[in-house]
C-alpha cells in the first residue's frame, strides 16, 4: 500500500513519531506491526531501507499508520532510514507493507492482564490503550512503564490521562534516573510487580521492546513462577 507522510513530530526526547496516511482502509489489529519501506530516501546504507515498527494508533482509525522511533543522539550517528525519516519532507509517499503479528489484546477479557515495558517498547500498548479506551472495554488492566527520566517517557501525559479514563486499569509509572520523579524509580524487580499486584499468579503479562528489556523482563517473570504460556512478548529485532 502506499501512504504519504502527513505528520511528524518528537514526542520526547530523542524520540520521533510520524504518521503515514493512506487512499484505503489498513486492516490491523491492536499492537499490531507493519513495514515501512522508504521511496528514494535520501540517505543509504548496508540496513536498508525498510523497518518493522508497532502500530500506535488504534484500528479504529485505519486510514493512517503512525509509528514511533528514538532517534540516535547525535542523529548523524544513527541509520540512514532514521536520517531520512526526519527529514523527508511531508507528503513524500512511502510503501506500508507486511502488516501482522500475533501480539494482540487477548479475547478474554475476564483475565488479568498487565503490560511491563520501557522507553519505545510503549508502542504496540499505545494502540491497545487507544483502543480499549474509544470501545469502553472491560479489561482487568495493569501496566509498569520504565524509563529514565519524565522528559524522556513518549506519551507520558496521554498515558496519564488514560489511567484516570480507562475503567480497571491501574498504571505504574517509573522513572529510574529522575530527582524530580516522586513516583517508583527503582528497575523491574519480583517484588514492585507483587506490590502492585497481589493476585500476579492470576495474570497474563505481556511484554515489548528491545530484545534486551523484553528477556530481563521474562527472566524476572519466570524467576517469580510465572509460567512460559502466562508471558507473551514481541521483541523489537534490529535494536
Ligand atoms: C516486530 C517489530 C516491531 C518493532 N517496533 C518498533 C517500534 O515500534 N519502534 C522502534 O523504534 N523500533 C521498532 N522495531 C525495531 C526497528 O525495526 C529497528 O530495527 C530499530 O528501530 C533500530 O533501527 P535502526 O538500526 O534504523 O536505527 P538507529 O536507532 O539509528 O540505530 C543504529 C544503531 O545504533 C544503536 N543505537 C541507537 N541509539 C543509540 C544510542 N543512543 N547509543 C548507542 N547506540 C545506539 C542501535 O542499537 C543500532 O544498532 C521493531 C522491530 C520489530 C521486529
């Protein structure tokens, strides 16, 4: 399918979000991915110009795509597809292809669920959020999101305000490099996950992000007694 970049923006610090607006109707589900192969970008190198990334948005609204990537600091450092996504201009077409993956909301929703990430490993839950908050659905949810700092954390307001409109959804915030913070700040332990969730054995965790967070994640999980079919994850390869 071809789409046009309609908008960009960073959304913290470091991190780029742009959208990618299509002439038909994208069919996805929520936490989903997709391919975006850039059209005669700009800048090239030995990785190409494709990418997998989550989808943010919910598939309620699937006429467009929008994507979510931290940039390398400084961003000459970084790949050539990073370079040319902040830089081409809006309207440049790209291809949106591959879309899949079976890290999806479960079907039921009776059971506990909870999502453990940090830094850009938010963004197929993005999708998931918006999408349970425009439907009202019934999720018994919780959430840890890590990450350093408040300035550095893509979608820390929204999230917050997705935790007050979100009906069972209780969501922890961690900031583990940040004075000002006076929320949790300590890393993923066994012990912040049984304090917020004292029934953890009845839960399904699911967890994204680089393949580094998204093993230390599960270790810790496993470490704890949760069993292999209880975790699902979706590793961001390349990272
Ligand atoms: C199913 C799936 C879903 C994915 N979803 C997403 C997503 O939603 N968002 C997303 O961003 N990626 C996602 N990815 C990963 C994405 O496809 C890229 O592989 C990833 O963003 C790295 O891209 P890059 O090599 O172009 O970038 P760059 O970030 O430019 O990285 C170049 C190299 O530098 C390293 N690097 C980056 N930043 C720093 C730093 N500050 N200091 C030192 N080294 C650094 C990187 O590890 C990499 O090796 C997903 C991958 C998969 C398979």
């Amino acid at each position: 399918m071809l789409a046009k970049l309609t908008n960009r923006q960073i959304i913290a610090e470091n991190t780029l979000s742009a959208t990618f607006s299509l002439n038909e109707v994208a069919d996805f589900l929520p936490g989903q991915f997709a391919v975006i192969a850039l059209v005669n970008p700009p800048y090239h190198d030995e990785k190409g110009s494709e990418r997998y990334f989550s989808i943010n948005n919910s598939p309620n609204h699937n006429r467009d795509i929008t994507i979510s990537t931290r940039l390398h600091e400084p961003i000459e450092d970084g790949s050539a597809f990073k370079r040319s996504l902040n830089e081409i201009p809006l309207g440049t077409e790209v291809e949106i292809k591959n879309i899949g993956g079976s890290f999806t909301l479960p079907k039921n929703q009776i059971k506990p669920l909870t999502f453990i990430t940090g830094g850009i490993g938010i963004t197929p839950f993005m999708s998931m959020l918006r999408y349970i908050h425009e439907n009202d659905l019934d999720y018994a949810l919780s959430m840890f999101y890590f990450n350093r700092t408040q300035a550095s954390t893509a979608f820390l307001d929204e999230l917050q305000r997705l935790g007050q409109e979100i009906r069972n959804f209780n969501l922890v915030l961690i900031m583990t490099d940040d004075n000002s913070w006076t929320g949790e700040k300590e890393k993923v332990t066994s012990e912040l996950i049984k304090k917020y969730l004292p029934n953890w054995t009845d839960n399904t965790f699911m967890t994204s992000g680089p393949p580094a967070m998204v093993n230390g994640v599960s270790q810790t999980l496993k470490d704890m007694g949760v069993t292999r079919d209880n975790i699902v994850t979706e590793s961001f390869s390349g990272y």
